[in-house]
C-alpha cells in the first residue's frame, strides 16, 4: 500500500508540473505575440496589450517575470521612431541649403552679368562719344577749310601789292600770306597743283580776300600793267594830321579816309600795350615810325595803315624789353620822346633831355 501510495503522488506531481508547463508555454507565445503589434500599432492599442498581459499571468506566478519585456520593446521602438522623425525633420534642411546656395550662386551670377552689361554699355557710350568728337573735328576743319578756299566771311578790301620777278610758287603763297589774301597756305599750294596754271607774273597786283583762291590763281595767272607809286617821307616831329595831309597831297589816299583807318585796331601785338588816353585827341598818335615808305597811287587807306604799322612794330620789337624793364607803359614812353623831340634843340641833345625829364617825379 505504501509503494502504490507513493506512486500515485508522483504521477500526481508530473501531472501538476506539465500543467504548469504548458501555461509557462501559453504565456510565452501570447509575450512573443504582444511585440509585432507594439511596433505597428500606436501607442494606445500597445497600452491596452499590456494591460492584457497583466491580467493574464494572475493564474501562474512564473507569468509575472516576462511583463516587463513588450514595454521594454515598446519604449525602444519609440526612441527609434522619436530619432527618425528627427533625423527627417533634418534631412529637409540639405536640400534648402543647397537652394539658398543654387539662389546664391544665381545671384552672383546675375551680379556679374549685370557688371558686364554695365562696362559694356558705359565702354559703348564713351565710343560714341569719341566718334561724335572726331566727327565734330573733321566738320568743323571741313567747314574752316571751305570757308578759306572759297573767301566766306572775309574782307572786300582792295589789297594792293607787288610780286618780285622770279618768284618761286612757295614764296608767292607767303607773300599772299603776309599780305592777308589767303590764311592757309598749303591749301593755296594744293589749289595750285589742281588749278595748274599755265605760268604767274610777277609785278603790281590788286586782289580781294573775299575772292576764294581760285579766282586770285586767275587773276596771278594773267598779265598786268604796273601800278604807279610814290615816295614819300615821316620825319621826327610830325604827328597824325601832318601825315594825313602827305599822303592826300601826293594821291595815295584822302586825308579822312586814313585817319579813320588808323585809328583801328589792325590785329598787330603791340596794339594790345597801347592803354586807351582819354587827353589824346587821336588814340594811335605817334605810333608810326619816321621813315621813307613807298606807296601806290590811289591806294586805299587799308593798305597805307597796314605798312605804317608793319614798320613800327619791327622797330618796337628791338626795344621792348628795354621798355619793360623801365617800368613804364608805352604810351608813356611814347609822350616822352614827344617832349624830347620838342625840347631838344639837336638829335644829340635828346639823350640829355631824355634823362632829366626821366628824373622828374
């Protein structure tokens, strides 16, 4: 009795131990179960599974020790989902980065193409600029030289005057020159080569500046009869009205036609140091050389003014700087060698009566 006793219980005991067993395997698959719904759910239906699980291990102690594991799952899988939601909140940022650089990178871009239409357009303006210049240049000159060539704007005056014989082309234009018929005289000689006269004359000619060259190449071109002159001379002493008188006396020209010329401005150097005197009764008295000078019958007062003129100024040329250096002006200058010439007795005694009336204050 005591050994069937004995087996009994223990077969009872197996029973009871592959009772328990079997729950531990039941609770096993129902843990294993809980954590694919804890990843794809969300957390409340994951929240609900383990309240699930607590209540079901009640039956068995052993149950208890795995509960912890799905919350465990749970809370990792969280972190995961909590670090990739950061990690795509931060991916985004690259892309608008490489934007902010693209748009940069564009602008600049645009910066330098704008500098480029800028220098583009300002070195365009500054060639037009410079194109309308020369432009202007060559009209002008263009303009100037075909004003000389065909006499626009000059002078009418009769200009009288002689070509020596054998006088070369060259010095022919600068006779003209010097007489105020022509300005340029390359030109001249350039209308010389295209008028291509048969042969020029020399003596007595009358030309007018407002002729154009082409005609006073025809008028050189033709044969002429010598005009008639006259000699006739200035002494120390004379003033304006003595020489008026001369110059109407022997027919060169009338006595108010050359005083009204004479008192004008002729466009020489030394008119711009002559002061304006209001106590001279004729403003350019005394301002001609006493010489002998050669003039032609029935001239005109221009022509007589302009040769009065050319000699005084190649005399006042040698003593100009000496009148600088005296500190005194011309014209007064020019009133003390008119009282000189009135008080001395003698050319000798001039330099005497020169240097005392120098010394009075």
């Amino acid at each position: 009795m005591d050994d069937l006793n004995f087996n009994v219980d223990d077969i009872i005991n197996d029973v009871n131990a592959k009772i328990k067993s079997a729950e531990k395997n039941e609770a096993d698959e129902e843990s294993v179960e809980a954590e694919p719904i804890a990843d794809t759910e969300n957390s409340s239906e994951a929240c609900e599974q383990a309240d699930n699980t607590d209540e079901k291990p009640q039956e068995t102690p052993e149950a208890t020790d795995d509960k912890p594991e799905p919350i465990l799952a749970f809370h990792e899988d969280k972190s995961e989902e909590d670090k990739s939601e950061k990690d795509e909140d931060k991916k985004p940022e690259k892309p608008e980065k490489q934007e902010k650089k693209s748009k940069s990178g564009k602008k600049k871009k645009k910066k330098r193409k704008k500098s480029k239409v800028n220098n583009s357009v300002f070195g365009g303006i500054i060639l037009v600029i410079v194109i309308l210049t020369v432009s202007l240049v060559l009209a002008v000159g263009g303009i100037s030289i075909g004003m000389e060539y065909y006499g626009i704007g000059k002078t009418d005056e009769d200009i009288r005057f002689n070509i020596p014989a054998g006088s070369t082309n060259s010095e022919i234009a600068d006779i003209l020159v010097n007489e105020g018929v022509i300005k340029n005289k390359k030109l001249f000689m350039l209308a010389l080569k295209f008028e291509k006269p048969a042969a020029i004359y020399p003596g007595d000619i009358t030309l007018q500046p407002s002729s154009g060259y082409s005609e006073i190449i025809e008028k050189l071109s033709q044969m002429r009869e010598s005009y008639k002159t006259v000699s006739i001379t200035f002494t120390e002493g004379e003033n304006l009205l003595d020489i008026a008188k001369k110059l109407e006396d022997n027919e060169v020209c009338t006595a108010d036609d050359f005083l009204f010329e004479f008192n004008k401005n002729q466009g020489f150097d030394f008119e711009n140091d002559v002061d304006d005197n209001g106590d001279m009764f004729y403003r350019m008295e005394g301002y001609f050389y006493p010489d002998t000078y050669e003039f032609y019958v029935n001239d005109s007062a221009g022509n007589v003014t302009k040769k009065l003129r050319e000699q005084f100024e190649k005399k006042y040329e040698t003593v100009k700087a000496k009148i600088k250096n005296s500190g005194m002006s011309l014209n007064e200058v020019m009133t003390l060698a008119s009282i000189v010439q009135l008080e001395a007795a003698s050319e000798d005694e001039m330099p005497k009566a020169a240097s005392v009336l120098s010394s009075l204050p």
